[in-house]
C-alpha cells in the first residue's frame, strides 16, 4: 500500500503522529532504542509469581482460571501454568458465534493434552447477529468498520471473573502483553507520554483518545450522524441488554466503552507478562509439539475471531499498516523478528484482507453490504 517505510522496522510515513529523522528511521524505533517497552530486567520474576499465588490458601478444587482464547499468548499462559508452575487452573473461554474452527480446536487439544477442564460461555447468535448487522450498516455509512468487535473486549475480560467469583477461585491469571497492543502505539501517536498500564486501566482518557481518534479517521458529520444514530440507538440497547444478560455489571453494561475494570474485591487479576517473559515466535514450536497448537498459514496472531479482518481492514485503512503489521514493528524492535520477514507478511496481509472480509460477508450472507474502500482507492467489488 504505501514504499516509504522505517529503514528499522516496517511502520509507514503515513502514520499518524509518526516522525522519521534523517536515517529513514521512526520515532517508534529511536524512542525504544534509547527506552525499551519492557525487557527482562523489568520482569517480576517466576519466584514473585509462585510467591503470589501461595499466598492464597490451597483449599479450593482450582489454583487459577486461565481465559483461553486459542491463540498462542493465552495458550501459552496455560502450559505454563501447568508445567511450570505445577498449578491446577480452571480454562475460561468466551465463544462469540465468530471464533474460529482452529482456535477452538487449540482450546480443546491444549485442555485434553494438560488435562485441564474448560468452561465455554457461548453468546446468544441472535444477538450477535442483530449487533453485527447493525455494526455493518453503521460502518457502510462512515466509511469505515467499526463496533465490528462487537462486545468482546468487555465480555472476554468479565466472564473469567465471572466464573472465578462463582467458584471461589482466588486468582484470574491474565494474558495481556504490551508488545502486542495496537492500542498502546495508537495511543502514542496522539499522546507521547502514554504507558501500558493506561491502556491496562481503560480510564476515561484511554477511551476520549480513541473515540476522537475514530471520528477523524471518518470524516464524521452533521449528516453521517443523523444517518447512523438509529441504528446507533438499536446497537446500544442491544449491546447493553446482551452484556446484563451475561452477568456483566452495570456500571460496565452502561459505560462499555471505558472498558471493563478488574474488581478491587473478589478474585484477583494477575498480569503474567508482568512476570514472565516469552518468545511470542520461536515459542509456538514448542506449543505445537507439546500441546497440537496450530496456526492458519502466514499467520500466528488474532487469528481466533472471523470478524478480525475487519477491524484490521479499518486499522489498514487508517494508519497504512495493518494491525499484524504494528505488532511485528514491536517485535523487531526486541530483535524476535527480522524486517524483511516481517515486510513479507504485511505485504501480504495488504493483497488479501479484503478477500478475506469479502469471503466472510459471504459466508454470513450478507451480500447486499459494500465494503470500505481501503486507502489507495481500492472498492472491493470493483476488483
């Protein structure tokens, strides 16, 4: 989509916020040549976790509960748990009617090959249809997708909690990674100062910066808004009675897109990247061998949910990289990940994230929907 790219890793000239010095080279990679994101010497340390997690008292049938998506970081977070720790862990996984066929095929292998139970919560398809739908027609209006994630960044982090607090089960051990937070470099593009743990604490600033950024990235206007605001209106009371009806609380059903924040009361969130350390690329090896993981072609990441390609085709749109491609930048800037494998997968990600969002508009018939044009001019039905 776009040739001028950082000489270091593969972010584009057209980034928002981004600056390049003379060296061809981005403000991304020399702030974190000087000030890494995280290292090792950051880390906690597997001792203070073990440390942490005997505090509790070891009375109960489950030691942790694992939310398990099927993708390689929450998978990994459970092998670990088990093998490393010699835990007894509890798998959570929220099924959205949109996770795909080989991320539950990872969350049965892993739990089978670990002997580790699962329970799957599994949203109401009618709802997730009607919220798509609508989701859909807003986005035809603007331009752009959006609310395509639906209400999955709340539920996936409430529904663990939801099972642990049921079954008394002291620990939420959390698979939430810096270096693959879109959100963070986004956030930086618009606030320099921005740190982890401020999108880790949804606040009010984290959700003012994005929303503000949204409505520069679509042009909205007088107009556009009169156009969506029914089916804005449809989307919300959906959005909020599904999230009640899943045992979200209400100050969270009512203000969603502040994000879920984890209890002060009740079982505790562990952030296990706040500990350990792992290789996000060679690692998957090992999660291959020991526990059957898989990954689609060309892909290790966000792979576990259909819908994916869409907001991936709205960040393509935006900024000029795909999501896939912010997430290689971090991990060239630790030196897990070469540039030029890196360029090659993105280049890819580029020709065919709209066949991809045209095959599953298919697949859900809905046919009569016309795909945002990507930022080069490209109308999906126009070739």
């Amino acid at each position: 989509m776009v040739n001028n790219r950082c000489k270091q890793c593969i972010m584009p000239t057209e980034y928002p916020g981004i600056i390049f010095n003379s060296e061809g080279v981005c403000s991304y990679c020399t702030q974190s040549n000087s000030n890494t994101e995280k290292n090792n010497t950051d880390l906690l340390g597997k001792d203070k976790l073990i440390e942490f997690i005997r505090s509790a008292e070891k009375t109960r049938e489950f030691d942790c509960v694992v939310p398990l998506s099927g993708g390689k970081d929450s998978t990994y977070v459970l092998y670990y748990a088990v093998k490393e720790l010699g835990l007894k862990p509890l798998a959570v996984t929220y099924d959205s009617g949109f996770l795909t066929q080989i991320a539950m095929e990872n969350v049965h292998n892993a739990c089978d090959a670990l002997n580790v139970p699962c329970v799957i919560e599994e949203a109401d398809k009618n709802i997730q249809d009607r919220l798509l739908r609508e989701s859909l027609g807003i986005s035809e209006t603007l331009g752009s997708f959006v609310r395509t994630c639906l209400n999955c960044s709340t539920l996936i982090q409430a529904i663990p909690i939801k099972v642990a607090k049921q079954r008394q089960i002291p620990f939420v051990l959390w698979g939430d990674s810096a270096r693959e937070s879109v959100r963070l470099v986004k956030m930086r593009s618009r606030l320099k100062t921005a740190k982890y743990e401020d999108v880790r604490s949804n606040t009010l600033i984290t959700s003012v910066i994005e929303k503000v950024s949204k409505l520069r990235e679509v042009n909205m206007t007088p107009c556009k808004f009169i156009c969506i605001f029914p089916r804005l209106v449809r989307y919300r009371l959906l959005s909020f009675y599904q999230l009640l009806s899943l045992g979200v609380p209400l100050k969270n059903a009512i203000f969603p897109n502040i994000g879920f924040a984890f209890p002060k009361k009740g079982p505790q969130v562990i952030h296990f990247f706040d500990y350990v350390d792992w290789d996000p690329v060679g690692g998957t090896v090992v999660l291959a061998r020991e526990l059957g993981w898989k990954h689609p072609p060309n892909r290790k990441s966000r792979f576990d949910c259909c819908l994916y390609c869409f907001a991936d085709h709205a960040v393509l749109q935006a900024d000029g990289i795909s999501a896939d491609g912010v997430i290689a930048c971090n991990l060239i800037r630790e030196g897990l990940l070469s540039r030029e494998e890196a360029l090659q997968a993105e280049q890819l990600r580029e020709r065919t994230v709209v066949e991809e969002c045209e095959r599953i508009i298919s697949e859900l018939s809905l046919d009569d929907f016309v795909l945002p044009a990507l930022r080069n001019g490209r109308q999906s039905h126009d070739g």
